[in-house]
C-alpha cells in the first residue's frame, strides 16, 4: 500500500477505522497547512522502508467526528494503529526517525 498523496474530505466512520486489520497510519491534517507539508517528505521516507502499512489521510477540520473522536488539536496528527488500536501517535513531526520507530512498532 503506497503512501497516500490526498486528504480524503469524506473521513470514513469511526467504526470502521477500529474494525481495520493489520497496521494503519491514520494522519490527520490539510493540504493547506504548512507543518502538514513539511513532514511529507518524512513521511515519504518512512513509506518506502515499510510500504506494507497502511495510509488513511484524512483531512481535519472544526466539526469533523473522525478528527475529534481521536482528540486530534494540532496538524499533522499521526495515529499508528495495529488492527484498529493506537498504538502510539505523533504531532508535528518534523523528520522520519520517530515516524520510522513508530511504523516498526505497527508493522
């Protein structure tokens, strides 16, 4: 599963996203927002060593529930989860070593 390029406007339910199997890198953020782009090429980074997780963007926002039901407050928001539980998450991350640890905890 590739890194994904676009924040998905329609967030799936929550239901859906504690049902997923395997490992899931949950981010939350904007196109728009400029830590959002910063931590893409680490994120890239982190991608191409573990290709195998997968990468649900979401883009957040003031009233969105898939946001607000992970207490999402900063962007980006990175939420690593293993069959549907955090496991951990990162804020504003600004180089690909924590994503990497992180992702090899899921994977």
């Amino acid at each position: 599963m590739p890194m994904t390029d676009h924040y998905l406007s329609d967030a799936p339910p929550r239901t859906e996203i504690d049902a997923l199997q395997g490992p899931t890198l949950l981010e939350f953020g904007t196109g728009w927002c400029g830590h959002c782009q910063r931590a893409q090429p680490a994120l890239a980074m982190a991608f191409a060593r573990y290709p195998d997780v997968r990468h649900i963007k979401v883009e957040d926002g003031s009233g969105r529930p898939l946001g607000r039901s992970f207490r999402v407050r900063l962007w980006p928001t990175l939420v690593f989860l293993r069959d549907g539980q955090e496991v951990s998450r990162l804020v504003r991350p600004v180089d690909a070593g924590p994503i990497l640890e992180a992702m090899a905890a899921i994977a």
